[in-house]
C-alpha cells in the first residue's frame, strides 16, 4: 500500500440492524465509527479491511446510534465525540456548534453543527471539502435521503432552522444519513409533489438501486433540495396539495405547512 493510498480518505457503509448505515471513515489503516449502534457490524468491518479503530463520533442518544459504543470500547480505547447537549455516559469529549474536531489517527477535520428537532442535542459533522473530494455530512436522523426525522423531542421551527442550516451547505455535499428510508421518504414525496419531475426521475433510479441491493445513501444536498419535501415546503404546490388532502385548514406560514407536512408524513 503506497503513502498516497493510505491518506486518502473513504467512507465505508455498515449496514445494521433492519434498515441503519453505520459509517467507518478511513484511510486505509485508520478509521473513525459514526454512529456505531451495534458493534459486531463495525468490529467485522474493521477486520475484513484490515482496520484500526481510532475515535468513534455519535450523533444523539438514541441507541441504534449508541448501542454498540460499550463493546466497541472493549476492543479499542478510543475518544468518543458526542454532542454536549445530551446526556450520553460514553462520550469524553462533548461537542457543539462552533466546535472543530480534528479526529485521532485520520487527516480528518469535522465542523460540529448544531441541528436539534428529531432529539434536542442532535448534532451534525461535516468535513469540508478536500482534495478535490466534495464535503460530507453526517447528519444522523436529522436529514434523510428524501425525508427528516420525526420529532421525538424538538419543534418543527427547531426542524425548519436544522434543515435550512443543512439546505445551505454546496449542492454537492454528500449526505450520509444514518437510514434506507428512501424509497418510503420518495413514495410519500410523490403524494406531497407529483407534478415534481425530478422527484420522478428520483423514484426511478433509487428503485433500481434498492431492487440490485444497492444503498440509496450518499444523496447530495443538490438533490434534496430538488426532491425531499422538507427542504420544499416553501413551494406552493406542496401548501396546495396539503389543502387538497385536508392537511392544512388554510395557506398561512411555512411552519404552519411544514408541522402538517412533518404530521402527515407520521401518519403515512
């Protein structure tokens, strides 16, 4: 393995459980854990591609996030990044927006967003770009490849100001959730839109993807923007189309559309 092959960065995708992706990013000898909710995936990963755990980096509390932290700890004494505004025993090093995290064993920089709504201290990575490579997202549960997380703990304005955070970064931001929700999150989507042709489009290739086990996860923030109704609630054809279904009473605000947008999706 040359010098160059080891310092370049990848992120490797864990499928667990029914429907999550843990992330191993790594350099080739290196790697930190996102959001590790079982250890037994990322411990085989890491052997199967000959692997050093180095730090391992939580989103929120929730524990097909947190999970497999214990066990991974066993095998590795590695720092555990975690947002400061949960109550999370593992976690050593609390961190919050403004925060820049330069990660153990990695050529690796991460910016700490704030992004609070699905849990109240939920926070987000991002690497900038580098080397030519766009950014990348971590968001957890925050954003999903076509859909966001439900509400458990915070508001929908919380919501509305995580998204528009997220929203804003270059379209060509990879964006690693933590779910393959996609295909639910685009079949809800076409009810909200169906005159979205980019959302069509969407529909198509994403079904290919899943019908040859193919992740749907990286999106872009380019695509959801065209595509994920949480980033568009601002349309007016989605405010029309939650009038027609009886969602909403009146058109008002865009909170007020996001929270029946955020509402009907729990229901669907």
């Amino acid at each position: 393995m040359t010098n160059s092959s080891i310092q370049a960065l990848s992120v490797l995708t864990v499928p667990a459980f029914h429907d999550n992706y843990l992330w191993l990013i790594h350099d080739g000898v290196h790697a930190a854990a996102v959001d590790p909710g079982d250890a037994k995936p990322i411990l085989a990963a890491l052997k199967a591609n000959g692997l050093k755990l180095t730090a391992i980096l939580l989103t929120h509390h929730h524990a097909d996030h947190i999970g497999g932290v214990p066990e991974l700890l066993q095998h590795y004494q590695v720092p555990v990044f975690g947002p400061r505004n949960e109550s999370i025993a593992a976690v050593t090093l609390p961190v919050g927006e403004g925060k820049t995290i330069d990660v153990p064993g990695l050529a690796l920089r991460l910016s700490v967003l704030d992004v609070p709504g699905h849990t109240m201290g939920h926070i987000a990575y991002l690497r900038e770009p580098a080397g030519g490579e766009p950014a990348w997202l971590f968001c957890g549960d925050t954003l999903f490849a076509g859909g966001c997380g439900r509400l458990f703990e915070g508001t929908p304005a919380q919501m509305i100001s995580s998204l528009g955070k997220l929203a804003a970064l270059p379209d060509d931001t990879k964006v690693y959730c933590a779910h393959e929700y996609t295909l639910s999150n685009l079949r809800f989507a076409r009810v909200v839109e169906p005159d979205n042709l980019a959302l069509q489009e969407r529909v198509k290739v994403e079904t290919d993807k899943r019908e040859h086990n193919v992740p749907t996860v990286p999106s872009t923030i380019g695509v959801e923007k065209a595509t994920n109704p949480f980033l568009r609630y601002r349309e007016p054809a989605i405010a029309e189309q939650l009038l027609r279904a009886g969602r909403l009473d009146r058109i008002d605000t865009p909170l007020a559309t996001f929270t029946a947008l955020r509402l009907w999706k729990n229901d669907f």
